[in-house]
C-alpha cells in the first residue's frame, strides 16, 4: 500500500484510488488510423518495467483525475503534469 | 529401496547443468512449467530435440513456483473450457506421464454462489462445460458444509450461501514437482536446460529471429518461443514487439500445517478468495490482483486483509489460525484475460504468454499445443481461437463476464 | 536450586504461583513466566516432536526462533501452532504439543524415526506412483491420505475466538523497532529531538538482550538503565511506546504492519496498526546460531544463549551438567554467567584450535575445562541428552562426556528480516560470516546487532546515531546524545565451522522443525537441486513454522560447502513478510460481518420488508425486493402474478437504484455527443431520448436515458450495476481526454428517489395525485418528462418504459421516497396496484426483447449485434468507439445477434446459458452456435419464450435450432426478439 501523491488533497494511501493505467493519449482524429493502427491503440500497451507515466483516480477522495510517474520496480513515485 | 540401502548415496542427476551450444533448431526462453513441457513434447512427440530452454534465474523460480496450485476447468467460454479441461485431464495422468510424482490430488473444487447473478453464471458454465464432459453441477448449502464444515451458513449473513458448484475434476498439484518432473524428462530427452541464464536480446535479420543474446553468450536458433510469465512485454519488446498485456501483482499466502480441515478446493468468488489445503497442511490462500501494474514481486497489504476478511467471514472458526508466509507474482493479463499461444508478424518468434492466473493448470495442454505449433507452424485446432491476431480480427476471448443486473 | 528453579533471580513474581497444565498434567509456575519457562523449571524436557520423524524434541530457544514447542492452546484460548516461548503463561492456561499421539513423551508416531532411511527429502517425488496399472487404481490418492492424516501441526479451534480484533491506521516521524540497548537509544535521541516517535517491541518489557544475559551499562546493573530509560521515553509527549507488539512485515513506502498483542489484556485479542513512519530505525538484534552434529536434536541441545536467557530472566536453570560447543568467543561470558547461577560446566569444546588465551584463562578461573581444536560429533540419549561426544585433537578415540545439557553458540544472525522486506540488499560479511543489511531503498536505518553490531557498546552509539540521523533527516536539530559507558567487549573471533564432522550416517540437522538434515541437503545437491531455493524447495528446509530462522544460514553452509563454493556466491532466499505468524482475525479485524461489503438500500426499503418482499441484491450491493410473495407464493408464481398485473392492469416498481448524472455546462451536448454512440445534440428540451455508451473497442457498455432540461443541462441514466464504473468513465473521458470542455459531473443517484407507475391503469392511478401535470399523452407524450408535484412533492415525472407497457417514472428527492410510494399505493388501491419485484421486471423486459447489460450485452456484442443498430450515428465526426465499429474484419460474419426463441413445448423454459446447435447438425457439438441469454414465461403471450445470442441469428429467423443435449434437447423456433407489441403503441398509449 504506496503513497499517491493526489494534486489536490496531497499523499494518500493507494486504497483511495484507482488506477486508470499507463497514460496514452487518444489519437486526435481516430479516422485517420489504419485498422491495424487503431488496434495496436486499442489493445497493446507498453507495460514499461521501469518509470511509467500513468493515470490515477482519487475515487473515494476529491475524484480528481491526475496523472503520475512511478517506477514499476519499487513503486517510486512523483507527481507528472499533465500532457499539452 | 536399494537406494535407501546405500543411504542414497547413488542417486543421479535430475537434469544435467550443460554449457550454452552455438546453436539449437528451437530457443524456448523461460524454464517455467510452460518452457519445461514445451521442450519435453518437443522431443518426444515431434522428434526435435536440439533444444535450449534458457532460464534468468533457476527453473521454476518464476509464477510456477508462486502460484496457488490449482487445477480446474470451469472457465466461462467454450474455447477456455475445451483448453483448460484438455489440461486438467493431463493432469490426471502426469505422474505416470513423467515418472515423476507431480502429486495431483483430484479432490474437487466448490464454487460458492452467493449472489443471483452467481447463480446464472454457473448455470451457464455447467452447461457449456457437459459439452466436453467436465462435470459441474450445482449443490445445496447443506452440501457445502457437509463437504466444508469450517463453512458457517448464517442466513443473516451479509452475503448468504444459495448453494454451491461442485467441480469434481478439480484439484491441486504440487507446483515445484511439475517444474522439476518436465525437467527431468526434457533433459532426458536431449534438452538442454540452461539456468542463470538472462536473454537481453533478440537478433533479427530480414524479418526473422535468427538467434538469442544472453548472460552467457549468443545463442543461434530460426525459432524463438517466449513461454515467460511476468515479463512477456520485456522480451517481446526485444524483437520490436508490442503485446496486449499489463503486468500486475497476485498475491498469495499460507498458514502453518494444520491437521486436515479441508478436503476441497473452496473459492468464494463474491469475495475473491479461495483455498485449498496442501499435503502438508499448510491453508493455502489466493484472492483478487493488485490494482496496478508491477515488476516488483510485492504486492500491497490492504489487498491480502481483503482476502482474510472474507475468508474469516465464510470460516470464522479460522480467527486463530495464522498466516505464515506471504508472497505474490508478477502475473501478465492479457486484454480479454485470456492467454495468447500463437505465432507472431515475428518469423520464427513464437510466444505462449499472457496467462494471468491461469498458468499452473494449463502447463500440459500448453506445452502440448505449444510444442506443435513451434514444430508445424500450424496451430491445433485447442489453440487457435488463442491467436494474438484475435485482437485484430475482433475475436477476443472474454473470460470475464459481463457485470448482470437487472435494469 | 529447587527442582530446575533458582532460588533466586529472575523477573518473576515468587509469590503469584500460576497453576497451568501441559499434555494432559498439571504444574505450576509463576507470574512472568512463559509457557516455555514454566515447562524448563517444572522439568519437562520434551515438548513436542518433529514433524517427520516424530523425534522428540525440547526447548531450543527463548524468543521467536523457537521452532520445537509448537503448542496448541486449548479451552476457551482454542489456538494451534503457538510456540511456548511466547505464550505467557496465566492461571489455567491448558496446552498440547502438536504433531504428537498421545503425547509429546509417547508419541507413537516415532515409528517413522526407525524407518527413516526409506524417506530422505523429496522421497514423496519418487515414490507413492507404482507401475501405471497400480496407479491407475490410485495407489498415490491413498498414499495421500495416510500422508494427509500424518502430516499437520495443530488443528483448527472448534470454537470461535471469544475475543475481539481491532485495526487502526498509525503514523509518526521515527519509527524504532526494537526495544534492546540499541533501540532505546535510537528511540532517546529521536524523542529528544522532538521528532513524533514510536518505540515498537516484541516482549513485554523493554531491554531486549538485556533482559537475558547480565551486562552492565553506565557502571550500574543493565536493567536499572533500561529501566530509567524508560521513564524518560514514557515521559515524553512525543513518543509512544507499543510493548508485547510485532512489527511483522515492511511494505512500500515506509509502511510497517504492527501486531500489538491483546493490547488490553482484557477483551481485545489482537490491534493490528498500519504505521506510516517517515523514517525507520531496526533495532531488532540478533539471534544465535545452532551448530550441526549427529542428534544435535535430542531433548537438552539448545542455544548458549537460550539458556543463559531462561536462567537469568525467569530463574529457570534448563539442566545441572553442560557440555558448551562453540566456534566463537561469545559463549565464554555465557558460559562464565551460567556457571555463577550455578550450571556446572563440565567442558566448553571450542571448535578453534587457538582461542585468545585471556579468554580460556577466565573461564578456567571459574571452573571451566576448555577444550580447544575439539568437536562434539554427537550426543548420547533418546529423550533426553545422557552424554556428549567429544572428539580432541591429539587423541584419536571419541570420549564420552556424561552431561544432561548441551549448548550451541555458533555466532549471530542479525534479524534482517524486516530491512530485506523494505526491499534493502543483503550483503554477506566476510569477516563476522553472517548476512548483514546493504544499500537501502526506503528512508531505512539498522543499528546493533541489526547491522551486526554484536558488541554493546557499539549497538548503543549506533542506536544514538541513528535515532539522531533519522530525526535530522526530517529536519529536526538534534542535542548530542551521550552514549553510556559499557565494559570493553572481546571480539568474536569466529571460525566459520558450523557443521561438526560425526559419526557417519548420524543425523546432524539443519532445519529441527522440518527434520531436514545435512545429509538431505547434500542428497538434493546431487541430483541437481543445486541452486538454494531448490534445495529448499526440494528438503523443505526453511519453510517450516520458524520460517528458516534457526535453520536457514546453516542450510545455506552446508549447500555450499556441497557445491565447493564460498557462502556468498550460494546467495540467500527471500525473506517474506510476516516475520513472526500473524493471526487471520487479526487480518480482518473489525472487517466482518455487514462491514465487509456495505450494502445500499432504497429509501422505500423499510415499506418493502413490511411488504414481505424477499430482499436480494441483484447488482452493485443494492439490496432491492426480488418479489413480493402472497400467501404461499414461491418465486415463479410470485413473479408471474406481478408480471401480468403490468400487463394487464397496475404495477409499481421501486428504480431508485438506477444511475443518475447530471451534466451541466456550456458544453455538456457536445461532451454527451461524444459519450454516446446515439444523436444527443438535437434532443429537444424536456424530452427523452434512449441512448447507448460504447467502449472504446465499440462494444455495448452501458445504456440508459437521456434527459435534456436546458440547453446547457442534462440528466442521464446508467444501469444500476454499472453507476459507479459510468461516472469514473464519464469524469475520465472529460478530465483526462477533453479538460477543455465546459461542463461538471455531479452524481445524484441517491438524492433521487424514484418510483415506476406501469401498466395500462397507470394514467389513472397518476391522475389522482398529480399536480400541474396534464398527462394526457398529446400534452405528456412519451420520452418527455414534466415537473410538478405528485401527492403534493416536488416531482420529475418521465414517460420511459423498461416494461413495454406504459410508464410514469416518477422522481423525488429521496427523503420525499417513502412518501411519495405510500401515496401512490394508496392512489392505486382501487386499481389493485401491485408492487413489482426485479424479477418480474426482468420477465417483462425479455418478452419486450429489451436488452439487459450483463445477459445480452456481455462485453463482445457492438450495437447491431443487439438490433440497436440504429441508435448509432455515424453521421457525428467522433464518439467513444465509432472508429471501432469501421475495422473491417470485425464487421465480418459470423457475428452472434440476438434473437427470439420460441421453444416447441410452449409450457417448458429453456434453461438460462443453454448452448444452441443448428438443427442439422447434431446436439453435442463442441463449437455452439451461440447460448440463451434469458428465458421466461411470457405473461402476454402465456407461454416459454426465450432470448439468444446466435450466430448469425438474423439469418436464422424462421428456422429450428436444438439445445444440447445436458441443457435438455429442447427444439426452438428462432424469431424476432421483440415478441410483445412490436410496434410499441401500448408504451405511447
């Protein structure tokens, strides 16, 4: 049970949230994609072994979506802006 | 016998400890149960025996050494059941298979049903189970506390038990015997197991594995098979592919031996947890999966006092029994929770990944199927609905089923 | 000396004799003792048996390693596997040994000792399978049922814990664990400097080793400066002390679990604490390490230092006659202080051959023979040590040295336990041969013999250093702490001998709980099990009650000295959490019963129980009515009566738990047209439109209503399982993918309450309660709402249809529910209103050919596959899985869509998940053609119907399909899924 650093209400214990996995953007104009472009979007994920750049949701707190930089070895963890 | 005479002085081997050769036909990397069984049918029964099984650490150090032993078929789709029933029978026979006693106690496996939508769920499941004879069928409560009388039935209680699914066929395994049985025939068979030793990359040319880096050297193979769990990503990214799995935490733990209490393999769905007793008489426990991705071989403690509180509530008598030994394994979900045995847009790379939970009792159907696969290019009629194309072709195999409710 | 108490000394209270009895006898200790104790002093030697062997077994330790007396606690204190070290011992305490019968004296089970040669580790992988026709007549399962029977330790108390478990989050700055002389300087220095402190350990006194050996600090007996230690900590504002408390496993981020034991004495059995620290100080010391000879296991082999604890502590002298063996000078002072409580030492045997000779000098001037260069290579005795075996250097026979206590010093393993479970790397000391802690990676320090610091003096300068550091780190300003004073302490000087060459084939162990012995190891190095976690694996050494505590350095020795290698290059397991055994109430705490999964009822819940309804939860813990029984009503004819009454006249239906959102803001139509596969942009205001949300892979996620109140302001409907996996969805797509858009979430499914008038009458019962609302359905057509009052509460009112028949849904704040329902009963009693349960609600939605999420739309179904095809417009530029549904092979037939069923016996259901066979070509097939998602009664069409999902089901419309064989070979009529009023006209009537 690691500490989530929640931009609004600070450190809290993970129990308080929910994690929305690895932070990927959705392509602007989808319809631009080949089918087989749109499932590699869909379906594969980098599932980095090391710092990953993730979605998390503080759902039994202020429900503030935010995104994190954990290291998937050890559960280092900072707070990441978010993407432009 | 004569052996004990002697004060085992003579007893041989298990497997040989060989050099790295330059070259093999086939590369299996991860010496796990899966790697393990693959080489051996490899061998034995499509006569291709230049092969390595290369192992990071020692084998059967991975999920195959973690895991909670059980051996079931109640799956939710037909291709899942007709799998993972081909392998429970596999099982059955195992020791004798191997000469090596892998321990199968088929001693049935009760599915608690607590909730109306449990209910369906297992009416569907054992009908598509009869499909390929694999009983399951519904019990009373009496039943289960007949079977289990640890089970307090307390019709007051938060989630009652309406009855239970009884699952004949399933039962447990001595996870380390499976391991180290698949070894000893593999090597007998010509295979060279191949330990401490990590691949840290693949080598392509033109569109094709042409062989393996490791800790201990290149090694040439024109097939490569990826029978890893907990890192299948990593080592598939090493040929520049992308894979449809994230690598979370399961958690598992065990008591001190008790005398026998349990004779069943009990599993609480609506709580997540279940647990069967080992020979020895350890309770051994496993429940839901962290809520994140990890390479860390730890999980979080809030996820194992779930589990025991649901576990105190179906058999609160177990108050004073204690946990001895936690642990957990880094387990690799694939998108539709189910496993992917397949070729790849990789020529020559195989991979046999994505198992989740699900591994330990797939270990002989897969290196079966697997073994095939590597030695014709084709996969067996089990296997195909597994294939990672399936996600491209919109052929998903969805073992989790959908939430019911009644609006 | 009184029996094997002292006369004097230890931290007992003489005058509070404490009665207890043991196997079966009654004895008697005192107040202070423990169970182990009180056993030592009332003279019982063996307390238990081994686990394989049945060998019998004492006392080998005084703390937590003890791994022989495994105790059952029986009576009221019903509890299995407790070692006696740490039960304290109270007035009628009852205990067992385990793994014995009858007794630990008599145990008829050691018979598997004569028979020992047939079972070396891992001879259950070999054996037990005969030839294959004998296994095929299950020679293994009745193996494992012998095996099952003799295998285990306690047994399950057959009676509930009468006490109770509590759990409690905790947090501090400093962290100490360890309350010996290094803790407690760790625990001054932090407190001192103001940092907010917490002093964990294990006994229920404080003093650590040095409540078990005598030791002087600051010139003064070492307890009177623990004592005013004590007072000082106990003093501070700052600090807590947790005493009789575990800290059991070290988790991610500086979380360390702590298991206080019954901390009340009175009703509370256990407090497990969650205890955030920001910075940890492990003082947790150290513990001996046993040697290993032939029979080392026999009943009067123990620890040095076991001894010196159990003579100085609790007054209890575990023998007369003691043979000491060690390979290091720490056992001189121990045996020096034993001889002074009065232990004759008949030899101390130093595996050295050139020990400091100041050292030999002191003991010989108490009386001790030093034997250097010598070994003990096995000892005399079944139940009891009756000699040792002494073999010297010069002489070439083996003598026999009459002795009734053997101890064991064998240098010290700092308890690292905690420190590798923070994720810290062990490094092995080349120089003091133990495993000590390496490179942190949480805010983590180890002092004393933690660190392997052996000395005293040194464990106290680095308690004071690192409670200093730790305080430091988080800012605070330290004072110096002056470190006392302690006599210079000799150096260890130890010589890495651990296993004693005997006689040959003599059983020397290395795991004493397990029975696995050096020969064992060695077996399992020659057929391969090299490597240490399959030598361990394969002996099982290490993975017994004590977790490898006493066994697993030793293991490890022999493993390597097998393979012709250093120590370090074998390595070392894991250590796991928990450090000791944490009990499972503890674990769940006050998490039982009700509170282990809330449930969520209506505001009209009360009305429903009055009713009769039986209560279930049919999604997402609401706790809802199934149906309303009358008189002697099962389910079905419960569910049929309620179903017609919609059909045919009045029901009413409690939708309270259905998801409820609004969206307001100025962008709040563009965010929902983008949510939704369905048009939401041109919704008229006060209207209704049915809508569904896709996932992204263009699958059915979740359908619901969408109400438009104002340009800017909607409410949406989700199903009831999925409300809570909706608005994560919906706060998810709009904070992470479109922040730009102008708009808030809010959920507000429980500030509604929300009744369903439906069925033919519904207008008229509707008409005696409503307030400003014309209802005729040209002023309040269908898919509108109106607001007004019903029964005189402000009302929502929605014509939707979940039944196919017309509908009023009526919506009130929910502290309006219970109200607004008794009103409506009463407003419909003349219409024989009756209340509908989610059963007949489902009934009426299958012959309606209504989708349910969860039964037709299971995860793999897009739209079409449901006949909903034309609630998608594809028209919109974008929507949440839009560009999914254009992949080109997933558009490719075969798709399952859902159909009708009509079987062939109208009166007989086809059962629900039934697999489905094309008629031609046989009932049994492995690949079904789909399933039957849903089946019922039809209470309009009076006969069995069914939904499927078929492959190419639209295809099929018209032609007969057969169920398999198990589900009953009923033969079915594929046709349209919507079987009642396919045109709608009763829902707009």
């Amino acid at each position: 049970m690691f500490l989530i650093p929640c931009p609004f209400c600070g450190q809290r214990n993970e129990e308080e949230f929910v994690s929305g996995g690895e932070a990927r953007r959705r392509p602007d104009d989808p319809a631009s994609l080949d089918d087989a472009a749109w499932a590699d979007h869909l379906f594969n994920r980098d599932n980095t072994k090391g710092v990953v750049r993730e979605w998390w949701w503080h759902a039994r707190g202020c429900r503030l979506w935010f995104m994190v930089e954990r290291d998937t070895l050890n559960q280092a963890i900072s707070p990441a802006e978010k993407p432009p | 016998m004569r052996n004990a005479l002697s004060y085992h002085e003579r007893w041989s081997e298990a497997w040989r400890s060989p050099e790295p050769k330059p070259g093999y036909d086939v590369v299996i990397i991860g010496g796990g149960g899966h790697g393990l069984a693959t080489a051996y049918h490899l061998a034995r029964d499509h006569g291709i025996g230049n092969v390595a099984v290369l192992e990071k650490g020692w084998l059967g150090g991975g999920n195959t050494g973690r895991n909670t032993v059980t051996v079931r078929s109640n799956y939710l789709r037909d291709p899942s059941i007709r799998f993972f029933e081909r392998s429970r029978r596999l099982y059955e026979d195992l020791s004798a298979t191997l000469n090596f006693n892998v321990m199968f106690s088929r001693r049935g496996q009760i599915d608690l049903i607590q909730t109306w939508a449990k209910w369906r769920d297992v009416r569907r499941r054992s009908l598509s189970m009869a499909l390929v004879d694999a009983e399951y069928t519904i019990i009373t409560p009496g039943e289960i506390v007949r079977r289990v009388p640890l089970v307090e039935l307390d019709p007051k209680a938060r989630l009652p038990i309406l009855g239970g699914a009884w699952h004949p066929g399933a039962g447990i395994a001595r996870h380390d015997a499976v391991a180290w049985g698949y070894a000893r025939a593999a090597d007998a068979a010509g295979v060279d197991i191949i330990q401490n030793c990590e691949v840290t990359g693949i080598r392509r040319a033109g569109g094709r594995v042409t062989g393996v880096e490791t800790t201990r050297g290149t090694i040439m193979a024109p097939r490569i098979s990826v029978a890893v769990a907990g890192h299948a990503s990593v080592v598939a990214a090493m040929a520049g592919l992308r894979l449809p799995i994230e690598t979370v935490p399961l958690q598992a733990f065990v008591s001190a031996p008790l005398k026998p209490v349990l004779d069943v393999v009990l599993n609480c769905p609506a709580l997540h947890v279940y647990l069967a007793q080992t020979d020895k008489g350890e309770l051994i426990i496993g429940g839901g999966a962290d809520g994140y991705t990890s390479y860390a071989q730890r999980g979080s403690i809030h996820v194992i006092e779930q589990s025991v509180a649901a576990l105190i509530d179906l058999m609160p008598r177990l108050g004073r029994v204690a946990m001895l030994r936690q642990w957990a394994g880094m387990i690799d979900l694939a998108w539709d929770t189910s496993p992917i045995i397949s070729t790849t847009p990789v020529g020559g790379l195989f991979v046999d990944v994505g198992w989740g939970s699900g591994g330990f009792k797939a270990i002989p159907a897969s290196g079966e199927a697997f073994a095939q696969l590597i030695a014709t290019g084709e996969p067996p009629e089990l296997i195909r609905p597994f294939g990672l194309d399936r996600f491209l072709r919109g052929r998903p195999v969805l073992e989790t089923a959908g939430a019911s409710n009644r609006e | 000396m009184s029996g094997w108490r002292l006369a004097e000394g230890g931290r007992i209270d003489r005058t509070r004799p404490v009665g207890f009895r043991f196997d079966g006898r009654s004895y008697s200790g005192f107040a202070g003792d423990t169970l182990a104790s009180a056993l030592l002093a009332a003279g019982v030697r063996v307390v238990g048996r081994s686990f394989k062997y049945h060998r019998p077994r004492g006392l080998i330790a005084a703390g937590v390693e003890e791994c022989n007396a495994i105790v059952q606690l029986v009576g009221s204190e019903d509890a299995p596997n407790l070692p006696a070290t740490l039960v304290p011992l109270r007035p009628g305490l009852e205990a067992t040994s385990v793994n014995c019968w009858p007794s630990a004296a008599f145990d008829l089970g050691a018979i598997n000792d004569r028979l020992a040669r047939l079972l070396p580790a891992g001879f259950y992988y070999k054996t037990f399978m005969g030839p294959a026709w004998a296994h095929s007549l299950g020679i293994w399962p009745i193996c494992e049922w012998l095996i099952r029977r003799a295998a285990g330790l306690g047994r399950v108390p057959a009676k509930l814990d009468p006490r109770r478990y509590q759990k409690r989050y905790d947090h501090c700055d400093v962290l100490v664990v360890g309350a010996g002389p290094a803790g407690l300087m760790a625990a001054l220095a932090a407190g001192r400097a103001g940092a907010r402190t917490v002093l964990v350990d294990e006994r229920s006194e404080a003093g650590g080793a040095l409540l078990e050996a005598p030791k002087e600090v600051d010139g003064k007996p070492a307890l009177d400066w623990v004592r005013q230690c004590v007072t000082e900590l106990d003093g501070m504002p700052n600090l807590r002390r947790y005493a009789h408390a575990t800290a059991f496993g070290y988790y991610d981020h500086n979380l360390v679990g702590v298991l206080e034991h019954e901390p009340d004495g009175t009703t509370l059995r256990a407090r497990l604490r969650k205890l955030r620290a920001r910075q940890v100080v492990l003082a947790t010391g150290a513990l001996e390490r046993p040697l290993v000879f032939a029979d080392n296991d026999r009943p009067g082999v123990m620890l040095a230092s076991a001894a010196l604890a159990y003579a100085h502590r609790f007054g209890a002298m575990p023998g007369r006659r003691a043979v000491v063996v060690a390979n290091n000078s720490s056992a001189y002072d121990t045996a020096i202080h034993l001889a002074r409580l009065g232990l004759e030492i008949v030899a101390l045997v130093d595996l050295r051959a050139q020990p400091p000779s100041k050292l030999v000098t002191d003991a010989q001037a108490q009386g001790i023979a030093v034997r250097t260069g010598a070994v003990v290579c096995g000892v005399e005795g079944g139940t009891g040590v009756s000699a040792a075996l002494v073999r010297s250097p010069h002489s070439s026979g083996i003598e026999r040295v009459p002795c009734d206590l053997v101890l064991m010093a064998g240098g010290w393993t700092p308890t690292v336990h905690l420190f590798s479970q923070s994720g810290g790397r062990l490094r092995w000391d080349d120089r003091q041969h133990c495993l000590v802690p390496g490179a942190a990676v949480q805010p983590v320090r180890s002092a004393g013999a933690a660190g392997g610091s052996f000395d005293l003096g040194r464990a106290l300068a680095e308690g004071a250093a690192s409670g200093t550091a730790a305080a430091s780190a988080l800012g605070f300003s330290p004072e110096p702490v002056a470190v006392p004073v302690v006599p210079d302490a000799r150096p260890l000087d130890l010589a890495p001998i651990w296993e004693v060459p005997g006689r040959p084939h003599g059983r020397a162990f290395v795991d004493f709980p397990n029975d696995v012995t050096a020969a064992d190891i060695r077996l399992a190095q020659r057929e391969g099990y090299r490597s240490v976690e399959h030598a361990k694996r394969y002996t099982t050494g290490g993975m017994a009650i004590d977790q490898g505590k006493t066994g697993n350095l030793n293991l490890i020795d022999v493993l390597a000295r097998a393979r012709g290698e250093a120590t370090a290059a074998v390595g070392t397991t894991t250590y796991r959490p928990p450090y000791t055994p944490v009990s499972f109430g503890a674990l769940a705490g006050q998490d039982t019963g009700a509170l282990i999964l809330p449930w969520r009822e209506t505001p009209m819940t009360p009305w429903h129980v009055a009713a009769g309804a039986v209560m279930y939860e049919a999604a997402a813990t609401w706790r809802r009515p199934g149906y309303y029984p009358r008189g002697s009503e099962g389910l079905e004819e419960a569910t049929a009566r309620e179903a017609r009454a919609v059909r045919t006249g009045l029901g009413i239906y409690d939708s309270s738990p259905l998801g409820k959102f609004e969206i307001r803001g100025p962008d709040a139509a563009a965010f929902l047209d983008r949510i939704y596969c369905t048009r939401v942009r041109d919704l008229r205001e006060g209207r209704i439109r049915y809508g569904l949300m896709l996932r992204e892979d263009g699958r059915l996620f979740d359908d619901g209503t969408i109400l438009r109140f104002a340009p800017d302001h909607f409410f949406i409907t989700s199903t009831t399982g999925n409300a809570d996996a909706v608005y994560a969805w919906l706060e998810r797509w709009h904070q992470c993918e479109w922040p730009k858009l102008k708009l808030w979430i809010t959920p507000v499914t429980t500030r509604w309450a929300n009744a369903v008038l439906c069925g033919p009458r519904a207008r008229d019962a509707l008409a005696h309660v409503a307030e400003g609302i014309e209802l005729d359905t040209k002023a309040f057509p269908f898919l509108s709402m109106r607001e007004g009052h019903i029964a005189g509460l402000p009302a929502r009112v929605m014509r939707v249809s979940f039944t196919g028949e017309l509908s009023f849904e009526i919506n009130v704040p929910a502290r309006h529910g219970m109200e607004l329902w008794q009103r409506l009963m009463d407003a419909g009693h003349d219409l024989g209103i009756t209340p509908v349960g989610s059963e007949a609600n489902h009934v009426l939605r299958v012959e309606k050919g209504y989708i349910s999420v969860g039964h037709e739309a299971d995860g793999m179904a897009v739209p079409d596959d449901l006949g909903l095809g034309r609630l998608v417009d594809m028209d919109k530029a974008d929507f949440v899985g839009k560009r999914s549904l254009g992949m080109a092979a997933w558009r490719a037939a075969p798709r399952r869509q859902m159909v009708g069923l009509l079987p062939e016996d109208s009166r007989s259901l086809l059962p629900e998940g039934a697999p489905i066979m094309p008629e031609e070509r046989g009932r049994d097939l492995l690949d079904p053609i789909g399933f039957v998602t849903a089946s019922c009664m039809g209470p309009a069409l009076d006969r069995a119907l069914s939904i499927a999902l078929l492959e190419d089901g639209r295809r099929r419309i018209g032609t007969t399909v057969c169920l398999s064989s198990h589900a009953g070979g009923q033969r079915a009529r594929v046709v349209d899924p919507v079987f009642y009023d396919p045109r709608g006209a009763r829902l707009r009537a």
